[in-house]
C-alpha cells in the first residue's frame, strides 16, 4: 500500500464523559476544545465543539468514532469524520489506527473530498496525536 | 505506513437495482452473487446474498458500500463491511461502465474494509483496521486486502 503524508492532528479534550454500559459497551465520549493540524498541502486549527464518541468493547478493543471540523489557515473550513480502534493491549505496542474522512466545499481542498486516509495515533501528554497519511 | 497482505477477494456481482436519484446522489444497489478469498491465514467463499449500496455523488466520485458474509474453508462466517471511493478520469470510467477491462492504475478504487467474527480462531479480524486496492472487472471487482500494521 503507497500512502503519502496529509497532515499531524493534535488534539485537545476535555473531561471525558463517562455514559457508562450501554448495549454495545461502554461508552465515554470525549469532547474536543481545540488543537492544530499542520501538513504540506494544509495547516490550521481545530475548532471547539467537536468529539470522539468511544466505546469500549467486551474484549478490551475502543472503537473510536470522532467529528470534529477544521478550519484551514485561509479560512476553509474541512469537516472531518474517522472511524478506528485503539487496542492497548496489541502483541507487542498498542494498536491504535484510524481511518479519516474529510468534507469541504472549498475549491482549493476539494481533493480532500476524494480521498481515503489511515492515521496513527498514540497518547501524547498534552492528548491524542495522529498522523494522517492519504491512501495513494 | 506499513501493511501485509491479508487477502485477495474476487467477488461476483448479480444484479443491479437502479433506485435512481436520491437526495445524496444516485444510488444503485449491486447484488454480491458469490465469491472467494484466499490469504496467508484465511480463505473460503464469500456467500451469496450480500451487496454493495453504491451512490454516485454530484462530483461524480462513486461511494461504495459494500457488506457481504466469507465463510471461511474450516466454517467460521466473517461479517465483512467496507466504505470505499471510486473515480477517475472520465474516460477511464466511461470505459468501466462499458464492462471493458481497465488498469486499476487509472483511476482511483479503494475502500476500508472492517471485519466481526464470533470465531475465536479468527477474532484477531475484529481488533484489525485494513485498505484495498479494488480492480473492476466486467464480472465484478478483485480486491486486494492489506491489514494496516
């Protein structure tokens, strides 16, 4: 598989909320107040109000299911959506893997539109960091 | 990034249900008539009666929605479930549409396939993420699958 850097997001949460057992698991949704994103082809900032609604599965897997929207350092603003998994308990380092979706009406960015994406995230101690890679 | 092989799957289309134009594009239901995969861990046959919601966006980029059931060669059923995108140029794709065969390098045909199983021996799908290549062929795409490492 080729894939080429799109971009590193950095991400900033606040308090988790914990929902507590639901049908499926259980689920903690973490909101999101803000963070950065910065690539070759696209830089700028996360805005406030987003989230990433997880669950934990009966075998100890998240499931990770994030909105958020961003806005480009001229002014686009790029709704972005991923699906992934977040297994800490992997063979060997954890396995933490998503799978970003982007939507823009912006010109310029519409190859965002277009695309396929994989990211890698891992904990950092100022919140999630995942960098995003577009599936060639 | 790095990836390994986790199967090719060829995968035969029945019939296709032109429900026409919705509010999201339109949207025409291709019925999964059969199928096989074969891998390094797992091979079978992917069993009738799955399909792949297709919509065509207003700029002309295909979004594929695909569920189907493998049954793998020792009984376990794998509910497998996959977004992808399909576009090009558009003789590329006029040329699909006339059921011709097409370098899969000309255009651009890849989706995230997610797998569920209940089968102890394959659960290491569920805790999986994956991409693939597609390759339309008149008779129905190839697909070849790599796990995301």
């Amino acid at each position: 598989m080729r894939t080429r850097p799109l971009m590193t997001l950095r991400l900033s949460t606040a308090s988790p909320q914990g929902i507590g057992s639901v049908p499926h698991g259980t689920r903690i949704t973490f909101p999101i107040i803000g963070g950065s994103f910065e690539g070759e082809r696209l830089r700028g900032k996360v805005l406030p109000g987003g989230g990433d609604w997880v669950i934990k599965r009966a075998d100890g897997v998240l499931e990770l299911d994030l909105r958020i929207t961003l806005e480009i350092d001229d002014g686009a603003l790029v709704h972005m959506t991923f699906e992934g998994i977040r297994n800490d308990g992997a063979p060997g380092a954890p396995y933490f893997r998503t799978l970003p979706r982007f939507e823009t009406t912006d010109a310029r960015y519409s190859f965002l539109n277009r695309l396929l994406a994989v990211g890698t995230g891992e904990i950092s101690a100022d919140g999630p960091v995942h960098r995003i890679e577009e599936i060639l | 990034m790095d990836s390994r092989l986790l199967m090719t799957m060829q995968v035969a289309v029945g019939g296709a249900q032109k429900i026409g134009a919705v509010p999201h594009g339109s949207r025409v239901i291709a019925t999964i008539a059969g199928g096989h995969f074969e891998g390094p861990l797992l091979r079978g046959r992917v069993l009738p009666g799955g399909g792949d919601w297709t919509l065509l966006r207003g700029d002309g980029v295909l979004e594929l929605d695909l569920r189907i059931t493998l049954e793998t060669d020792d009984g376990a059923l794998i509910h497998l479930a996959s977004f992808g995108l399909r576009h090009g140029p558009p003789e590329a794709i006029a040329a699909l549409a006339r059921g011709e065969s097409v370098d899969p390098a000309a255009y651009y045909f890849r989706t995230t396939p997610r797998f569920e199983t209940g089968h102890p021996k394959y659960a290491f799908l569920n805790r999986l993420l994956a991409v693939a290549s597609g390759d339309r062929r008149a008779d129905g795409p190839i697909y070849t699958i790599a796990e995301i490492l």
